[in-house]
C-alpha cells in the first residue's frame, strides 16, 4: 500500500469509529458529507488523464460490455457539446468529457471533491470548459434548457429522486438526453442470495440500489427512454483487482472482463426478461415531445 492510500486508510477508519459514537446524532447527508469527505482525501493526487484513456471512451468501442463506453457511445460528438456532470465526484469523467471538446458543469455535495475535480481541470488542462460547483443536488437548480446531455452517474440513489428529477429536465434543452447509470436489484431471490454473501456491499451512507418502483419513477419524467442493462456474470468483476488496469498490460483480465461482459450482452438480447437480475442500468431518457415538468 502506497503512503497515500495508507493515509486515507488511516483517516477512513478514523471515519468508521467516529460513526459507531455520532452515526445517532447524524442525519444521513451529514454522514454522506463526511464520507466524501475522506474519499476525496484518497482522491487528492489527481493526475494527467493518460491518452490510451481517452482514446479509448473516444471511440467507444467497448459500449456493449461497459456502462461508461455507452455513454460516451450516447454523447457521441462532444465538440461544442454542454454537458451537466451532476454529481460529478472528483471530476474524472468531467474531465474527460472537456477533454474532447464538451464544456462542463459538474455539481456535487462536497466541497472536498469539488476541490479535487478543480484541481483535475487544472492538471487537465481543461479550467476554461469546465465549472464545478458543491451544491446539494436537492436543493439546487440547474440554469434551465441549458444542456445537451446530463450524466447522473451513480447519484440517483443517494438522493430524493421525487426532487431532483424535475430539475434535471429543466436543465436540459428541448432536444436534451439525460443518461442516468445506477445500481439496480430487481429480484427478491437475487436481492436475498446477496444479502448471504459475505462481501463489502454499500460503498457510502446514503447508498442503496434501485428497485423496479424507482424505475418507472424516473420514467414518469421522460416522453422517450431506453434502459439498457449491465452487469449480470459482469458482477464478477470484483473479483479481478486488476479491473481497473485492464486497458495496460492485463490482457487475462481484459479477456476475462470482456467474456463476461458479453455472455450478459447476448443473454440479454436473447432472452429480454433476464433484464431483472442484472446489476446496473443506463437510462437515457429525453423530453423532445415536450413534456418537461414533474407529472407525478
Ligand atoms: C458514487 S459517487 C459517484 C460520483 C461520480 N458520478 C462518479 O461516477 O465517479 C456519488 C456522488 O454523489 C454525490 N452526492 C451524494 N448526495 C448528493 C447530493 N445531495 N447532492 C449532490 N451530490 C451528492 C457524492 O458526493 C458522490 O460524489
């Protein structure tokens, strides 16, 4: 273990005992806060995005294995492109999208990742086509019919999705497409087998995973969407510790990663109904009919 990671090690532990005497008195976005917070402390070495990076999610070719591929699959061309990174972490994917051309606003809830993703823009190269702004998602509005596309990557279940979705379509412009990627469990049988398995489950506070209710409320905002699902045998990738890497020098995880990943791809389009044990979903949804506010 490096001396960074060591160091947020460190402070995450002291995160954990703090919790079991303040978890009381906390409300779950002050714990939230206080996660990020460290998260960011591991985070704060940002780096050059190196250009087999962007090479890759530039073409895009791997959208039928991995979430992230498809939405850059979904963006598309980025040149003159505004997009909203909402929830935007410490801004590597931000970042990326500036990279190729997009301007970005990127918005989270901590100021610390907020720092990190400014302090990456900066690195990047990318501090004049990208804002970034520690807001709470919920209380918040976006600049309204202002983006082309907007990124929710893993924030949906951390939040009230009843307020935060109509601003999400207020943001967009009137052909906008929101792309919303979130970790689902629609299977009783699936969600039980889970809970036997002992393994590191909810990564923050206010994690959770969205069930089949969730979707068709996210749904209720949007004239037109697709849902396009991951993650079935690809669930196994915690099981590679060289997932991350798999574009430098793992050519067994790289093997491994796109199998799987594409024994889920075929499954799925075979038999469409296998759709509730998958793990994650892309949903891009847009209002270009017309309907833009809350109908719930
Ligand atoms: C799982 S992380 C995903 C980060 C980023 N989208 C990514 O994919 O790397 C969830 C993010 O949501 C942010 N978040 C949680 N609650 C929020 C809220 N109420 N308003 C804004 N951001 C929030 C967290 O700070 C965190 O950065």
């Amino acid at each position: 273990m490096d001396c960074a990671s060591h160091k947020g090690e460190t402070l995450r532990n002291q995160f954990l005992n703090m919790n079991i005497t303040r978890n009381k008195n906390m409300g779950i976005k002050d714990q939230e806060i206080k996660h990020q917070a460290v998260t960011a402390s591991e985070r704060s070495h940002v780096k050059l995005i190196p250009e087999y990076i962007l090479e890759r999610y530039k073409s895009a070719k791997w959208w039928r294995f991995f979430p992230k591929d498809f939405v850059f699959k979904t963006i598309g061309e980025f040149k003159d492109k505004t997009i909203c990174d909402f929830g935007c972490g410490s801004g590597g994917i931000a970042a990326q999208f500036a990279k190729l051309g997009a301007s970005v606003m990127g918005i989270d809830i901590s100021d610390e990742l907020i720092k990190n993703a400014k302090d990456r823009a900066i690195v990047n190269d990318v501090s004049q086509n990208t804002r970034f702004i520690a807001v709470d998602a919920e209380n918040y509005e976006l600049p309204p019919k202002q983006f082309d596309f907007l990124l929710a990557y893993d924030i949906l279940h951390h939040v009230d999705i009843k307020s935060v979705l109509p601003n999400i379509c207020s943001g967009l412009k009137q052909d906008g497409k929101a792309i919303i990627i979130e970790p689902i469990s629609c299977s009783p049988v699936f969600k039980k087998l889970r809970n036997l398995i002992p393994i590191k489950k909810d990564a923050s506070p206010a994690d959770r995973q969205l069930n089949k209710a969730d979707l068709k409320l996210i749904s209720n905002y949007f004239e037109n969407y697709k849902l396009t699902f991951y993650s079935l045998f690809g669930r196994l990738i915690r099981f590679f510790p060289n997932a991350k890497y798999m574009d430098r020098d793992h050519p067994f995880t790289k093997f491994f990663l796109l199998l799987l990943n594409g024994v889920d791809r075929v499954l799925i389009s075979v038999f469409p109904f296998l759709w509730r044990y998958y793990g994650i979903v892309v949903f891009v949804g847009d209002n270009s009919n017309g309907k833009q506010d809350d109908k719930i």
